[in-house]
C-alpha cells in the first residue's frame, strides 16, 4: 500500500524480512538465526449459513498465511463485526467453529475485539514461527519448477450458489469439507522438501495469485487447464453463472496479462479467475524432487496435483 510504503523504509528494519519491500501471504520479523515471527490478519463476511462452518472455515483462511509462509501458528485473537440483534447462540456457533479449528491447528485464541456492524464479518489474528532459512515466498519461484495445488478450485461459484439457493446440499459438503481443510500438512511438505517458493489461493483465484507470484519472481507460469481440480459442482454452477462479484473483478483487473489457449470457453476461463476461500498451497516443486513429493504427499493423504510449471518470461498462459 503506498501510505504505509511512503511512511516506513524497509532499509530502517533489517529485521523485517517479508512485508514492506517484498510483500506477501504474512509479514515476517527475525528474532534470531533460527527462529522469526510470522504475523498475518484476514476477516470476511459468511459464505455459507452454517454459522459453525463459517467460524471454521474463517479460521482455517486465516491460519493458512502462516501456512504458506512455511511457518507453524502457535497464538491467536478473535476479529468479529456483528449485528447488535444476531441471536446468541448463532454467534456463539461462528466463534466456537473458530476456537475448534485453532484448536486442531495447534493454536490457542487468547482474546480478540469485537465491534457492531450491520453485517457479520468473523477472523483472525495470528502470530506463528518460522525458521528464517526455510521461509516459502511468492518470489522465490524458478524456471523450471513444476506448480503444485493442493486443494481443487470451485468454491466461490458454489457457494454463490448456495446464496442463490440453486446449490445441491452435496456440493456444498464438499466444499465446506475443503474450506475447513488446514493448509497445515501441505505447508509442512513443503517445508520438509525445502522448497521455497509458495502462496495461498484465496480472493484472487488461480490467476490472480498466479500473476502475484509470476511478477515478483520475475518468471512466467503455465497452467496446463485439463490439470487443474475443480469440485464436483463447479462446471454446473458455473454454466449457471453463479460467479461472484469478485470473479468479474478479478477477470477485469489479470486479464490482459493472461493468455489462454484458443477455444478455451468462457466458464473455464472464469473458474480460474474464481475468488476461492480457505483455498490450496500453490507450490513451486523442483522437477527432480516432483516424484518424491508427491509419493510423500500420497503417503501421507495429502491432495496435490501437478498443474504446470514456471518458464522464461512474464504473466500466465492457460493451455
């Protein structure tokens, strides 16, 4: 942001090793040689009515910063705008969804603020450790690294779909069952293959993060389309055009340094443009570590697909 950029100087902290020059997935602060401190925020308002389900997956999105930052999340407060009228119990749901899902992260929410607001909006601050040696960032992608996703694509248009009560019940367990999946095994994978290069697809969908990654790693991606996962319901729902707004936002905003393969139709150029929440690790594999990583991510019943790779040049293709 260019407030907080013309304010501070990033050479007047040498100990902020991710935030100002190098924005990413979460700020990083260096305590010592072996350890820094991971710190990130993120809040948003319900995607499905469950208000348990929305408590958990608004804390499984918030945990991932730490996740794709290669660190491990130990500490927690509650971040919560709710109506002055929202009954109780419902409230209670959403921030006990929340606790529970810190709680299977390893994490203990100490806390938090809560605020009035018309509409509900529920998240989390969290603070984690990283080894400063073995942190994962969206500017460390090489040519020639395979790109790995570790959860299928389709939540934003389902559960736009579930808002316009046209979403069968199933889809939307399927993707709730995904929201509420921690990026935690995959960003220990990562870490335990030492590799250095990773985001998490959230609001921006596939391209959006893609393009981050592509600009401050000076690389170029190639996403082979009959590759990527998509949940069950999300070709149907996007023939339906249960998009949301943010879709169109975020087509609006990539689309002209992306190049897809002609024919590709107009629903599967939005899917990729999809905003998704609580999405996957978007992974930068060395190709002679591919077959090991994923054999171990087999093992260890982790998702991962292998989606394309990194080339010479600048933006994303589809083909």
């Amino acid at each position: 942001m260019r407030p907080i950029s013309s304010t501070f100087n990033a050479g007047d902290f040498p100990d902020l090793l991710v935030g100002l020059d190098s924005p990413d997935d979460a700020a990083i602060w260096r305590l010592d040689d072996t350890r820094a401190l991971v710190l990130t925020t993120d809040f948003f308002t319900p995607v499905v009515d469950d208000p348990y389900d929305y408590g958990a997956i608004a804390a499984a999105n918030s945990l991932s910063d730490v996740y794709a930052m290669g660190g491990e999340p130990f500490l927690a407060l509650n971040v919560a705008a709710l109506p002055p009228d929202l009954d109780s119990e419902i409230t209670t749901e959403i921030i006990r969804g929340g606790a529970e899902k810190a709680r299977e992260a390893g994490v203990v929410i100490a806390g938090g603020h809560s605020v009035q607001d018309k509409e509900p909006k529920y998240g989390l601050v969290v603070a984690g450790f990283v080894d400063p040696r073995k942190i994962l960032t969206k500017g460390s992608f090489r040519v020639g690294d395979r790109l790995v996703l570790t959860k299928p694509l389709g939540f934003g248009v389902t559960t736009t779909a579930l808002k316009r009560e046209l979403a069968d019940p199933a889809d939307v367990a399927e993707v709730v069952r995904w929201m509420t999946r921690l990026n935690r095994q995959a960003g220990r994978l990562a870490v335990e293959f030492g590799l250095h290069g990773a985001t998490d697809v959230t609001g921006y969908g596939l391209l959006g993060h893609g393009l981050e990654v592509a600009q401050a790693s000076r690389v170029r991606l190639s996403l082979n389309f009959q590759r990527i996962p998509f949940v069950s319901g999300a070709r149907r729902y996007g023939e339906a055009w249960t998009f949301p707004g943010g879709a169109s936002d975020n087509k609006a905003y990539f689309v002209g340094r992306v190049t897809f393969v002609p024919g590709l139709d107009e629903v599967s150029q939005m899917l990729l443009f999809d905003p998704q929440t609580s999405g996957g690790l978007l992974l930068s594999v060395p190709p002679e570590r591919l077959a090991d990583f994923l054999a171990r991510a087999a093992e260890l019943s982790q998702p991962a697909w292998e989606i394309g790779q990194v080339i010479e040049g600048a933006g994303v293709e589809v083909g």
